[in-house]
C-alpha cells in the first residue's frame, strides 16, 4: 500500500514538472534578478524576432527607439518608436501598436514581444534573449538616411539599415540586400546587385562615397553623398 502511495507521488510530481516545461513564458513581478536601469538602456541592442532573425534597436536618450528589422512594410526604413522604464523593465512600444518588453533574467537579459491587439496580460508572441551591443558594431548597426549616387535616380532619397550581424539592406533597388564590414576609417558595404560603398566619418559628419557595379573601386566614386542617422 505504502508502495502504491509512493508511486503514485512520484507521477503527481512528473506530471507538474512537464506541465510547467510546456508552459510559454511571459515576464512576471518578481522574476527580475536586477532592475534594468536608463543607463543600461540606452544604446544598441541585438534581439530576434519570431522567426529567429537578428535585428537591432538603438534607444536614444530622449525616448526615441529606432529598430532596423526589416521585415516590415517599410521595409529598410525600419521602424520608429519610444522606450521607457517601468519597475526596473524596459517597454518598448512601436508604432505599429506592437510592444517589446526587456527584463534582466536568471540567465541575461529577456526580451518578450507581443504583436499588435494582443492582450498584454496573456502569453507573448514570442520570447527570445537580448544582447546589448558594445562592439565596433554599435557605432553603425541602425538604420541610414542617404541619396543615391546613381545619376540615373536624379539623387533620390533611400535608407540603408545595418545590423549588427553584417548584413546590410537598401530601399532602393530589386537586388537590396547586402552585407558590410569594419574598414579603415569606417565600414565598407557590398551590395549583391554589385554597388559598393566606403561610408567613414568626418568630425561629426559621415560621408559615403559609391561605386556603380563594374566600376574598380580603385578609380573615383561614382559619387559622393552624406549620410545621416536616423534618430526619430
């Protein structure tokens, strides 16, 4: 009897432990390990969105959040939005009526997104890590205001966003995708419909300068353009 009883324990234990395994996270009070802080807020994080694609999202100090996932209908343009701090969490609202929560966990910083009209008391949409950038990466994972130097395009006005993972994305052009990497004095961006740039910074400007796909990058640019962040 004393066997049956015990036995019977043991199944009331396993079957709590694989209901709990199952269940979806959400972020609870009391969960926080340590209050995240405007300090450690602001600046480039690197987060994933449901189907495990790396964006990034730059927090500004005056509550601005810019987040260079593409995905979207704007496509290269990002997305724009504001932050805040909230009990020690970082909410993060987005125009598109989405929202994204940051809370420090047992094992690192946990990001918890819930998509538009979904109700915020319920499971999230999806759950993942978040990392802050503190790279080189940092100083150009965001998205980018320019115009073309194509001459064909009369300087038409596009954006470029960089993630912090090396690709690169234009709104511009049936081929817009690319990737870009560290150079001397800035970075360099290669777009796979063969557009190269060479974007550095001067004092507080950013230059970029283009080559037309063909051109040796060797010769002069096709031409030269400034560049500026986007940060609202």
């Amino acid at each position: 009897m004393r066997l049956m009883k015990y036995i019977a324990m043991l199944i009331v234990a396993a079957v709590g432990l694989l209901g709990s395994a199952c269940a979806s996270p959400s972020p609870k009070s009391g969960t926080i390990a340590t209050e995240i802080t405007r300090d450690v807020a602001e600046g480039t994080w690197a987060l994933t969105d449901s189907e495990n694609g790396l964006f990034d999202v730059n927090l500004f100090n005056d509550g601005a959040a810019i987040s260079n996932w593409c995905k979207g209908v704007d496509g290269a343009k990002g997305e724009q939005g504001t932050w805040k701090i909230e009990d020690g969490v970082l909410v993060l609202n987005w125009s598109d009526g989405s929202l994204d929560v940051i809370q420090l966990g047992q094992i690192g910083f946990e990001k918890y997104s819930y998509a538009p009209r979904v109700n915020r008391q319920g499971p999230p949409t999806s759950f993942g890590q978040a990392v802050k950038v503190l790279t080189y990466a940092a100083q150009w994972a965001g998205v980018w205001k320019t115009r073309s130097a194509d001459p064909n395009l009369k300087k038409l006005e596009f954006y470029i966003c960089l993630q912090s993972n090396g690709a690169a994305m234009k709104s511009i052009d049936a081929i817009n995708t690319g990737w870009w990497q560290k150079q001397q004095g800035g970075i360099a961006v290669y777009f796979s419909d063969g557009w190269y740039m060479l974007i550095e910074r001067e004092g507080d400007s950013v230059k970029a300068k283009s080559w037309a796909p063909g051109v040796d990058h060797a010769s002069a640019p096709t031409g030269i353009v400034s560049m500026a962040q986007v940060l609202e």
